[in-house]
C-alpha cells in the first residue's frame, strides 16, 4: 500500500493488529486485549496531540491530552462492549475497528496545533529526547477525513430544515395546504437542502463548477423520484400523521450528509467516489455510522481512500467495503477499479 505513516501511527497499528490476532486465536480474552490496546492507545494520542504542539507542553496542553485520551478510551469500552457479544471475534473485523482509532489520532493532532496557536497563558516546556523522536512533524500532512455529520455548521444547518419540514408536515395535517401544495414545497426545500449541504462541504457558493451544479441536479432528481412515490402514498391515506410526516422528511437531511461529504471530497481534489455513509446504498441506509478517510499520495490527484468503521453495530455491505475498499485508488484525478460484489445493498 503506497501509504506513509508517522511512526506514532505505525506502531499503533503493528500493536493493534497483533491483539487483534492475539485475541482471535484465544491467546487473550476481550478484558486483557482491551487493557493492552488501552495502553497503545495512550500513547498514541498522547504523541499525536504533542506532534501538534511540535513537542511543547504545559498544564493546558495536559489537560487537553487528557481530555482527548478520555474520548477516546471511552470509544474504546464501546468497542470492546461490542465486541462481547460476539460469540468468536473475527480478527479482521477487530483490526477494521481499531483502525478507526488511526483517525482520531488526526484529529488529536489538530486540537494540538489549535492549544498551540491559541497562546496559551502558561510557559511551555519542551519534551524529552526520546519521545521527541516519535513526534517529529512531517512537512505536509496526509491524512484527511471527509467531514462526519456532528459538524456544527451543518448541525445548524439541519435544525433549520427540521423545523420547515415540520411547518410543512403540520400544515398538510391540518388542511391548510394540499398534497400537491406540500409537494411542491417539499421539492423546494429538498433542494435547497442537498444543494446547501453540498455547497457546505465545497467550501462556499464561490467555489460551486458547473461540475458541482450537475452534480447536485443529478442527486435532487434522484430525491424527486423519492418524493413522488410519497406524495402518490399520501394521496391514498384518509388520515395524515403530522409526526410520522416530519420524521419521514428528515430522512432527507440525513441524506444531505452525503452531499456534505461529496462536496468536501470535490474540494480536497476527489473524484465522485463510489458510495458515501449515509447515501442510501447500504441496507443501514441514512443510519450508517460509517466515515471516509482520504490519504494524500505523493503527486497531483493521487489518493487512498479507506471506507473506516465508528464503533457501532454496522451491516454487511458496510463491513465489505471496510474489507474491500481498504483502499480504493485514485490516480491522477481518476478513480481505479474497484469491488463491487457485496458493496451495494439491492434491496
């Protein structure tokens, strides 16, 4: 795999992948490959949060080492909790959940340089030799993740459109408006809510393409189609729930999450990628718990894409492209062939 990794990252995941082996083959229970894995854990988050920091250290900075270690041991437990009810862990499937872990690591690394420009008050002091050597920085930073749909931005965003599909959803129930009249305001909104979404993750209206606005025309013809069929079932119903219409309709923002993710993915250099959690094409549909991680390769328009598991129960086509699509190539701007048996959810 054409990919770098710090030394930091390295050792997580040589260590990681040994547990993982070690506990397959029963040489560990769940309790002692959790304690050890904790223990990588540490130091990876530890070294990555000082990696941002270029190696200084105060009391604010420990205090955000602990409080980045402490999310993520609590990831953790919800791993291995997971991973209890199984009755024989698969050790590939081990490794694809600690790899997530490799990400976090990115973003520890970002809240450390973010303490560092902050100017923090106290005096910083520089670390040891030995772990100085672990954190040295790289001249350009690789690793990149596709937004994931926490993001406050778009959680503002969501809101706003939680509360017109509720207008909406009351206002049919009521009679106030028609079926047809809800439809129209629906494509309305709908639209303005796969293309805001996307214009989110493109990084601004400035930098839409004619590329992006075919793209977002495509996605919101595919949601119109949708949206009739409902319309078509609603024309039929006698009674109209004001509640199942709205939570029905926000099934449309957690859509929009896919178009975040596309325009961000067009905004670092991608290419429209084969799938994106939440697109629909998995049987989790708008519940996918999944993110992307993009690997920067040396020359222009050349990526590794890795579809990464959060610690959540996941479907099978999810854990086929973690499987599969680990990772999916892109060289010169251009997506490589890729597996598509088991990937996509036909249902």
């Amino acid at each position: 795999m054409a990919t770098q990794s710090t030394a930091l990252r390295q050792r997580f995941q040589q260590q990681a992948n040994t547990l993982a082996q070690r506990l397959a083959s029963g040489e560990l229970s769940l309790d002692q490959w959790a304690d050890l894995l904790r223990r990588e854990l540490i130091a990876l988050i530890t070294g990555s949060v000082l990696t941002g920091t270029g190696g200084q250290r105060n009391a604010d900075i420990d205090r955000l080492i602990q409080q980045q270690v402490t999310a993520q041991l609590a990831v953790l437990d919800d791993v291995r909790r997971l991973l209890a009810n199984e009755a024989s862990p698969d050790v590939q499937e081990v490794i694809l959940r600690t790899e997530a872990f490799l990400d976090a690591s990115d973003d520890a690394e970002d809240a450390g340089e973010a303490a560092l420009q902050g100017g923090s008050q106290l005096p910083l002091l520089p670390i040891g030799a030995a772990l100085a050597g672990l954190v040295i920085r790289q001249s350009a930073r690789r690793h990149e993740r596709l937004p994931r749909l926490d993001t406050e931005q778009f959680a503002r965003f969501r809101s706003v459109f939680e509360g017109r599909f509720r207008d909406l959803a009351d206002q049919l129930a009521d009679g106030t408006i028609t079926v047809d009249q809800w439809q129209t305001a629906m494509m309305r909104e709908v639209r303005l809510a796969q293309g805001g979404a996307y214009t989110i993750g493109r990084g601004g209206i400035e930098r839409l393409d004619s590329a992006d606005r075919q793209r977002i025309n495509q996605r919101v013809s595919t949601q119109f189609r949708f949206l009739e069929r409902w319309a078509n079932q609603l024309r039929t119903q006698d009674e109209i729930n004001a509640d199942g219409i709205a939570r029905r309709a926000n099934l449309y923002l957690d859509h929009s999450g896919a178009m975040l993710q596309e325009g961000r993915g067009r905004a670092v250099g991608l290419p429209v990628l084969p799938a994106y959690p939440r697109d629909g094409t998995t049987r989790c549909r708008t519940n996918c718990r999944c993110f992307i991680q993009v690997v920067r390769l040396q020359g222009a328009g050349n990526f590794d894409i890795f579809w990464r598991l959060s610690p959540a129960e996941h479907c099978r086509e999810c854990l086929n492209r973690a499987r599969g699509w680990s990772p999916i190539e892109v060289r010169n701007g251009v997506l490589q062939p890729f597996p598509t048996v088991g990937m996509f959810y036909l249902g």
